[in-house]
C-alpha cells in the first residue's frame, strides 16, 4: 500500500454556538412583508367552516383537498359563520394578500394568485400539536417584489416523467415561483412532439449512448444503450393546466441556431453540411447548428406554430447561445444570406436570425426571450434577455430599453457543486452554495429607477448533464431554490442567519415529510484556513455540535500526528510548516446529529504552507483565491469547483516571487494547474524558474516545456523543475498562458483560463 492508515489518538469534540432560536419567528418563507405575531393561539378541529361567495373554484378544490391529506381537517362550505374566510381586494398592489388569524381567520387578496399564495403561507403557519392543529394569532401581509420568479429545467440532456415535472411544479409552486421554463430541445435529445414533422421525436428524441461521468474524464467512457424519450401534446397540455390551478405560467424554449444537433440527426437538410449524424451522447457545443438559409427558418417557424397551440405564456423562450459560427464561415448560403441583407459578419447573422424569429412571434401576439447570446450583432427590437454569463448582458439590454430576467451563473446555476466536499456527486463545476444563491440581487446597485424598471426578476437553471434521475435534482434544487424564493419574492429581504433559522425549524422537516431528497450542505461544516506564524491554522465552522476524528494517511502516522500539530481550541488546530521535503496528509472526519453521514476533509501539509508571495499577478476577479490560496494544502479538486483553484486569463506570463526567509538549497519548484477545455481551461504552455539572493539579481535555472502530467490522487496536471541550486533565499516562478485556444476547440481563437493550485518550493537551509 501506498500509505498506511493509522486512526489517530485524538479525538476532538467541536462544539459550534448558533444563534437562538425566537419562539416569536415567522415560519412562513419567502418572508412576508409584515409579520406581526399577537398573544395566543387557536386550535383547529377536525372540521372548518369556509366561505364560497369570494373563494375560486380551482382553490376550493385545492383547498379542500390539502386540508384532509396534509392535517386530517374536513373542510365544509357555508355562507355564513365561517371560522375562514376569504374577501376580495381592489386598488392594491400586484398579488397583495393578508392574513389574520384571531378567533377566525380572515384571508383578503387581489387575484387569484395570491389567494393561491395566502392559502400556501397559512399552511406554513399550521402546525400539529397533540390536540390538534394549532395557528399562533398574527397579521401577515404581503406582495412580491418581481413579476418573473423562475425556476428552469433541462428535459433533454436527461428525461424526466410527466409525473416528475408534476412534483417539480407542485415544489415551486409552495414557494410562491410563477415561471417555470422548460428546456425542451437540445444536442442530445427533442423532447416535444412536433405533428408536422415527426422525425423529430422518432430520431431526435433517442440517443445510443451516453458519456459515463465528468466531459473531461480521460480516456472517456459510455454507456452504450438507447435513452431518450418526448412528451406528446396530449402530456404537454395536461401538464400546461397542471402548472396553471398552480399559478405557474410554463415558459417553453426551442433552442437556435445553436445546441440543434438532435434536431439535426432527425433533419440533416437544415444543416449546412447536410452530412447525416446521430443524437450525440456528448455533452458540450458542437459546431453543427441549423444553416441560416430560408428553409431552416420556416421549418422553425412551423415548429413554433405547434408551441404557441400549446403554450399559452407571453414569452417564448428561442435559446441563442453557445452557436459556434465556424460552419455559417464556410458555407456558401449562409454567406449568401449576409451579402443579400447588407450584413457585416456572422455575429450579425445571428442577430438577422433571432431577429427574423421576433417578427413572427410579435405577429403572433407573442414575445421572444433568449439568452444574452442574442445581443451579438445587435439585439432584435421586441426582444427580452434571459442574462446567463453575469450581470453584464442583462445591465446592456436594460440599459438599451429591454426587458431583463437576471440568471447569473454565479449565483443561479443550481447544476454547480453546493459545498467544497470531495463526496459531493459529480457536477458541472462551479461553486454555489447556499449563502451565495440568498446573496443574489437581480436589479444592480447603480440601476435608475428607470432601468431597474426592465428587470423582470430572475431565476435559477438546473442544467442535467450530471442529473441523470427526479431523486439527484431534488437535491440539486432544493434548498437552494427556497434561498432564491427569498430574493425574488421578498420586499425587504431578512438576514441570511434569520431565513436559515427559519429553514432548519420549519421547512426541511416539511421538506422530509415531503420526502424531497434536498441537500445536508447547510449543515456541513467548513474548513477554513488561516496565516499563522511558521504555518497555518486550521478551524471549523458549521451548524451544531460537531465530532471529529483525525486520521493521518501518510508513509510515519506517528511523526505526522506530533509534528507540529497543537491543539489551540476545540475547533482549531494549528500545523507547523514542514521542512525539506516532508509531505504529512491528513484525513479530517466529521459527524453530528444533523448528518446522515460523516463529512470527509483532506489536507497536506508541506514546506511551503503558508508562504505567502512577496509578488504575484493579480488574478482575475472571478476566481480570486487569497493570499495564501496557492500554499494552504488543499489541493484543487477535479472536476473544478470554482473556489480551489486561482484562475487567470491574459496571454501575458504569470510571476509569483517567493521569499525562503533563510538562504536555502532549493531541490524542486512544483505547480499544479487545470484542464478542462470545456470550460475554456487549459494547460500553461510551460513555466521557468529564477532564483536570486537579494531580490535583484536573477538568474533562469531551467524551462520545461508541456511536461504537465496527471497528478496522481489529487486533480489536475503536475509540472516540476528539478534543481540543486545553493546559496538562494527568492524564487521567481514565471509561468506562460496559452496564448489562444485552437480552433476546432470549445472557444476557438478566445484567450484560454489558466488555474493554477498547490506551489511547492522544495528547499533545505
């Protein structure tokens, strides 16, 4: 074996204080614009009386139906001496409701929808008691902030049942989202049926095999076996009006020009190559995309016709990213198509495409949205912007009179890891945890009234590649999507301790009745690391009282568990930096009462932990890292998750300076760096070293060239510099980006990320 695993002698208890719970709190979320608890309560019996006059019949029905399964109370229709009452509204805002509950409980709203919301937010006040179902007296009123609060979901990377769309809507529904847009077409599978053109669903909806774990695996590997399957326009209607008693508008979305290769394995005639190719079992972007000759967008538009006959929403969602333009390059009609209508390149062909699309949606009472893709060329007149790669297409659009609906891939891409552990089930990538998602704001801070006019709202995206069943996107959604309820509903949005309180007490115990298979990582505790003189210190933070034991996996168990290791705390031990080339990893377990299973930490410890550099390129502000990010012990992870790694992208070279404190012998520079070409990550081209006694003169010791190699046990790519260099106290490490990423690659001729993790100077006095 290569290490020994030996459980170490210590045993620590980790006893983290959270903040009192109020008895007084407000259970309801999102949190409601006035809560105001009074003194007492009433029981409910097993019967209650309701009125009828101002009660529609689709909440009757609804009404009745969740009293008896949710709390065993028969609901009975009278007019008069209701013990619930229901009374509608005029002249105020947009979806008002109140609730009072005294010895009665007297519900006012405006609209249908937000009687609807009243009704969710008094069962969230219920609770049972042993003698029977009690209600806290109280007044809540209450509107949302945002007209669009959506959640998404990708049906065609991996399928989902009529009746797992049906819970999906039902969940959202209960936390007051209104939209729920539906990715219907992609690369690798069309999911609605289409009368006018069949192939679409008889080829396009089945693919032969399915790539097995992460894109970036290597060699890959797949599971040969035919997947897919569509929704017919008998299940799709059925499911509109499910969604509708709901109050949830679907929002459908074809995609193009882009992401139509299942399109185009049913129908190669649209592409520009005509060249017959199977439903790809591949994630990513493909260069394959609909030819912009006039054929391909009335088969569009014929497309279209069937989704408006299903879909009643206002807006029709018609994708616009991620199209590569290297085959509208070298094909003869599309080339034909910009000379005919004066266009200036393949950007403005795009746009001439979306721009055709809006024309016939507007001529159709309808409305076009599409990713912020659609601003390239310029942005088609009726348009609206669904705003995916931060915040800057969506503040252009608003800035330009269009309406907005604020996605970010850094707050709203639910389809990322939720916390920094190992045992996470494979992701994308990316980081998103729960605190991040309830930071989000969809209207930026320096928006005029007028431009924040144009935000719509917001919502998250579950993207499926790595989601293959119901059971893994409940736990991708959920809670983060009650987190995105808070900012999307709430006027005046309360501190992230109170909605977690609020979350622990009331709706993860309704979530387990549910049985929503939601995710733990709130209650994971995280490792963080701090400076420290002569090394580094290690703590954890996390909800509840925490058992911990440590193990040492290293070639001397013993040496490792004395060497340098204090306990300061009961949550905080500190590590004496290593000399020479020592390496101690650590395996750091953790469980309490709130985990199903224990938590899992490794880290190593080296003779650089906790070196900061004297000097270092400023890294770009999206993937930051800190000051001690390249030398805390923690290597980065594959796949990437947004937060191990410190990311680059510039063309220019790389400089970090190291001072040893003492003059040295160095035996090796080692750096670890990332690939994933996916995501526009690739590999340095290579990386020097000088050294120098004074922090003046340098001299090169010796380049190395593509020498990055697998790391073995840990992510990414390794490259070292061999030495035996005396007499130095700085290290100059100088690594140089690729310039630009090949074509034929995802992001063809774009400045390439560069990542970098873990550097070690090997060095002995």
């Amino acid at each position: 074996m290569r290490f020994n695993y030996l459980k170490g002698c210590l045993v620590l208890v980790l006893i983290l204080i959270g903040t009192t719970i109020s008895l007084s709190q407000c259970p309801i979320l999102p949190t409601p614009t006035i809560y105001q608890e009074n003194k007492g309560a009433i029981l409910l019996g097993e019967e209650i009386s309701v009125n009828s006059n101002d009660l529609p019949d689709n909440i009757r029905t609804m009404l009745s139906r969740r009293l008896t399964e949710e709390f065993g109370i028969r609901m009975v229709v009278t007019p008069k001496s209701q013990k619930l009452s229901f009374h509608k509204l005029e002249n105020v805002p947009q979806d008002f409701y109140s609730i009072n509950v005294d010895e009665n409980i007297r519900i006012s709203y405006s609209s249908e929808a937000s009687c609807f919301y009243a009704i969710n937010s008094l069962f969230q006040m219920m609770s049972r008691e042993e003698q029977g179902v009690n209600l806290i007296k109280c007044f809540v009123s209450d509107h949302p902030k945002y007209q669009w609060r959506g959640l998404h979901l990708d049906v065609s990377r991996h399928f989902f049942t009529v009746d797992e769309v049906k819970r999906y809507i039902d969940l959202m529904s209960y936390y007051k989202f209104n939209t729920f847009h539906w990715h219907l077409t992609d690369d690798q599978g069309w999911r609605i049926e289409i009368k006018k053109y069949p192939k679409l669903t008889s080829v396009g909806a089945y693919r032969d095999s399915t790539v097995i774990g992460h894109y970036n695996r290597s060699p890959r590997e797949y599971e040969v076996k035919k997947y897919g399957g569509f929704y017919t326009q008998e299940e799709i209607k059925d499911i509109v009006l499910y969604a509708k008693k709901r109050y949830v508008t679907i929002v459908p979305e074809i995609e193009m020009p882009g992401h139509s290769r299942a399109a185009l394995a049913a129908y190669p005639e649209l592409s520009c190559t005509g060249e017959t190719q199977n439903v790809p079992g591949l994630w990513g972007i493909f260069d394959d995309i609909y030819c912009s000759k006039e054929e391909s967008i009335r088969f569009l538009q014929d497309v279209l016709d069937e989704v408006l006959f299903l879909f009643p929403s206002e807006y029709i969602h018609i994708g616009g990213d991620e199209a590569p333009k290297t085959k509208w390059k070298e094909c003869e009609k599309c080339q034909k198509v910009i000379a005919q209508n004066g266009l200036k390149d393949e950007h403005e062909l795009q746009s001439y495409f979306i721009h055709r699309m809006d024309e016939y949606l507007t001529a159709k009472g309808r409305k076009l949205i599409g990713w912020d893709e659609i601003l390239e060329g310029g942005l088609s007149p009726n348009a609206a912007v669904m705003s995916w790669r931060g915040f800057e297409g969506g503040i252009e659009a608003a800035k330009q009179g269009h309406y907005v609906v604020m996605s970010p891939g850094s707050h709203c891409y639910f389809d990322h890891y939720q916390s920094t552990l190992s045992t996470e089930p494979v992701a994308i990538g990316g980081y998103t945890p729960l605190n991040k998602v309830y930071a989000f704001d969809p209207t930026p801070e320096d928006f005029s009234p007028a431009e924040a006019s144009y935000v719509l709202g917001g919502q998250a995206n579950l993207w499926t590649e790595y989601i293959p069943d119901f059971s893994h996107l409940e736990y991708m959604t959920y809670p983060r999507a009650i987190a995105l309820s808070q900012t999307l509903w709430c006027t005046k949005k309360p501190s992230y301790e109170f909605f977690k309180e609020v979350l622990i007490n009331h709706h993860l115990p309704f979530l387990k009745t549910k049985e929503v298979n939601y995710s733990e990582a709130l209650f994971y505790p995280v490792m963080q690391i701090f400076e420290a003189e002569n090394g580094l210190k290690i703590h954890f933070k996390g909800e509840g009282e925490y058992r911990y034991d440590l193990y040492v996996t290293t070639t001397d168990p013993a040496k490792a568990l004395k060497g340098g290791m204090v306990v300061e705390k009961k949550d905080t031990l500190y590590f004496e930096r290593l000399k020479g080339s020592d390496i101690h990893e650590y395996t750091f377990k953790l469980s309490n009462d709130l985990l199903t299973q224990p938590i899992i930490y490794h880290w190593t410890n080296h003779s650089m932990i906790g070196i900061k550099p004297l000097q270092k390129t400023t890294p770009s502000p999206q993937y930051p890292g800190n000051e001690i990010s390249l030398s805390d012990g923690v290597f980065g992870a594959e796949p990437w998750k947004g937060y191990e790694w410190v990311g680059y992208r510039q063309s220019e070279p790389l400089i970090y300076i190291y001072d040893l404190g003492k003059s040295s012998v160095v035996e090796k520079v080692q750096i670890s760096a990332l690939e994933d070409e996916g995501s526009w990550i690739h590999l340095p081209q290579n990386f020097l070293v000088e050294v120098s006694k004074n922090n003046k003169k340098w001299k090169p010791v010796k380049s190395t060239s593509s020498v990055f190699s697998k790391s073995s046990g840990k992510g990414g790519f390794t490259s070292g510099i061999l030495m035996n260099v005396k007499k130095v106290r700085y290290v100059k490490i100088v690594v140089q980006p690729k310039e630009r990423i090949e074509g034929g690659k995802p992001g063809a001729n774009n400045i390439p990320w560069t990542f970098l993790d873990e550097i070690r100077i090997i060095h002995r006095l």
